[in-house]
C-alpha cells in the first residue's frame, strides 16, 4: 500500500477521569471511505475532533501526507468537517454558504462561481443557490451542507453522522448519493457513525471502537463475515453465540451439548474451550435429514426471511433464518446445518 493520507498513531485522550481514547491506531488511504462505528461514548466523535485540531491527544500522532498535525490550529489543516447539527449559516442562502470557505480562501470572483455551480449540480441543488437556509428541507440542508465542506477541496472530508437527521427512507436515498459523490471527487471520507448498516452500506474499511479502543479494523464483508471478537460479531449485524470445546481429530467441529458444529481450524490448541459466531442466515433449515435437531419455539416474518428462535437443548435457543416461502408452525420439528466455514472463531475476550 502507498503512503496514508491519514495516520494515526497510539492516540490517547482523557477527560478527566473518562477514558475517552486509549492507544488508537489507524491508516486511512487517499480516496478512502472510512467508517469510525461504535456505540454511544466509545470514543469515535473525540478521535474525529483530534483530526480536525478541536481536541488535541494526550499522547500519540496524527499525521496527514506524512505531516504531523500536533500545534496545527483548525483551520490550518487540509481537512474539513461536516457537523452533525450541519452549523449552516441561517441569514447566508444557499450559495452563499458553499462559496463561504472560498471566499475565506481569497478565491477569485470567477473560480467562486464556477466552483459553487459545480457542488450545486452535484449535490442535485441546482435551483437552490437563492434559497435561505429556512426554506430547505431537512434532506437538502444535508446537501448544503456537504457542498459547503467539499468546496474548498480538503484532503480529507470528516462526517460526524452526517445522515443522523434524517428518516429511514431518505437515509437510505442519501447513502448511494453520498457514496457517488465521494467517488466522483475520490476525495478521503472519515464517516463517524454508531449504526452498523450505514457503515457496512458506505465505508470501503470500518473500524469498530469499544470503550476508547479499536476492536477490528477490516472491510464491511470481513467485519460481518469473520468478526474479530464477540464485541464485533454482536454489535454488527444479529448472531448466535455458539459456545463449545474444539475438537482437531478429522473435520475440525465445537462439540457442544446438542451435537457437533462444524469450524475453521482457527488456532486455538484441540480441546480449547472456544465460541463460535454463527450469523443466523448461515444456518441451513429443514424439515428432515441430517442435522441438529430442535423445535421452533417462535418466529417473526421478516419479508425475505423468518427468522425462526429454535429449540436445541432445555436451555439454548438458536436463531436461524428461513428462505421466503418457507411456512413453518410454532413446536415443528427442524433440522439444523452448519455449512463448514459458515462461523467466525472468536478470540478470548481481553
Ligand atoms: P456519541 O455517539 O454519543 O457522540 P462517541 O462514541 O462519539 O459517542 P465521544 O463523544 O467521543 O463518544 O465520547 C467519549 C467519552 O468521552 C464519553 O464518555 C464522553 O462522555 C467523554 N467526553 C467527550 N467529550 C468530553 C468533554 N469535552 N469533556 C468531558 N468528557 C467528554
């Protein structure tokens, strides 16, 4: 890989006796999209407001294009953030708000125009340039927003849940145009997010943050396919937690109470008390033939799928989910299989 655009290096930070970062590394790549995902007070917001020069880390180095930032004020640095609030300016219109960097910059009256009339077409606000900012809706104040803190062209674009206002749907409309833009302008995007959909819908490489530290820093696919702890696999995405002792003789498997599930070597030693994570629409559902058997014990239709909560033993439940079309009663009688390779190991839990 080439040089980082962004790299960060064991940052940490408290508030007093708040732990808000501890030991944070990451890279982030030139045209990246990068996703910072973890729950409420994990720490994300505070490593964004240490890129953008709001905070500044008790220790560790964040560098852009191999510059160190440490001493660099806000609006020093090539990058630019997008607020959750949006800040726009209520008395400025439309144009006015994105030409505003531009015109802080000293840019011609003429590269102003034409570079306020580009965003205006990119983010679909063409007629917009005359509007006040109170006459917008909330789904086009987003667009101001981005267009204005495009406009100056940063190195890097930083988006603290810059879809968190909006509903369901327009979310959703606002993710693909989100992502066309970041690849027409193949400027870096660091998105701070706590919704796992939103991240595995946007980002090419997420890193998953618990407590002030990183978790697993991979793309959205491996993140959901071979989560690196039980952190990871419970809050991306929903999961069964297979608990059982490793068994290397012949096909690796967990030999749990209710039969054997069969794993990935992993490199835990033959006999390893281990869990196994096991995405509910990984397990195969029959009527009849080989497998684990259970009853289903409730189920709720989900569209595409049901996911079906059954019965393997008195005292665990598996959740696995049914293909369309498939009907299935409450207290029928299943058959569970688990495609070799279909789990994650996970690691001990520090
Ligand atoms: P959210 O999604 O709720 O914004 P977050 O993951 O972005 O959460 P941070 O805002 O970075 O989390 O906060 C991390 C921790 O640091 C939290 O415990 C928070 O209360 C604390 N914290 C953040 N900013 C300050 C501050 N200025 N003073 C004191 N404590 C702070």
């Amino acid at each position: 890989m080439s040089a980082p655009l962004l790299s960060i290096k064991s940052v940490s930070k408290k508030f007093g006796a708040v732990v808000a970062l501890e030991d944070v590394s990451l890279d982030v790549g030139a045209g990246e999209f990068f996703a910072l995902l973890g729950p409420s007070g994990c720490g994300k917001t505070t490593l964004m407001r240490c890129i953008a020069g709001f905070e500044s880390p008790d220790a560790g180095t964040i560098a852009l294009s191999g510059v160190d930032l440490s001493g660099v004020p806000p609006y020093r640095r090539p990058v630019n953030m997008m607020f959750q609030s949006y800040a726009l300016f209520p008395h400025l219109n439309v144009f006015e708000n994105i030409a505003f960097g531009l015109r802080r910059q000293g840019e011609t009256r003429d590269a102003i125009d034409a570079r306020v009339n580009e965003l205006l077409a990119m983010t679909q606000l063409s007629s917009f340039g005359h509007r006040r900012i109170a006459e917008l809706s909330g789904g086009q104040k987003q667009r101001v927003a981005l267009a204005r803190a495009l406009a100056p062209r940063p190195k890097m674009l930083l988006l603290d849940e810059p879809l968190g206002a909006l509903d369901r749907k327009l979310r959703e409309e606002t993710q693909f145009q989100l992502k066309e833009i970041q690849r027409r302008t193949q400027m870096s995007f660091l998105i701070v997010t706590h919704d796992q959909d939103e991240a595995l819908a946007l980002a090419d490489r997420i890193a998953v943050m618990r407590a002030g530290r990183v978790e697993q820093i991979a793309g959205p696919m491996e993140i959901y396919d071979r989560p690196a702890t039980r952190f990871v696999a419970g809050f991306v995405g929903e999961t069964n937690f297979i608990e059982g002792r490793l068994d290397r003789n012949g096909a690796v498997a967990l030999i749990t109470e209710y039969g054997r599930i069969p794993c990935e070597p992993g490199n835990l030693p033959d006999g390893a008390q281990a869990t196994l994570s096991m995405r509910p629409e990984r397990i195969g559902v029959a009527r009849d033939g080989e497998g684990i058997a259970g009853f289903v014990e409730d189920f709720v239709f989900r569209g595409e799928t049901t996911l079906l909560r059954v019965r393997v033993a008195s005292n665990i439940v598996l959740r696995a989910a049914a293909s369309h079309g498939e009907r299935h009663a409450i207290g029928d009688s299943v058959r569970l299989s688990f495609p070799p390779g279909a789990g994650a190991l996970l690691a001990e839990e520090r």
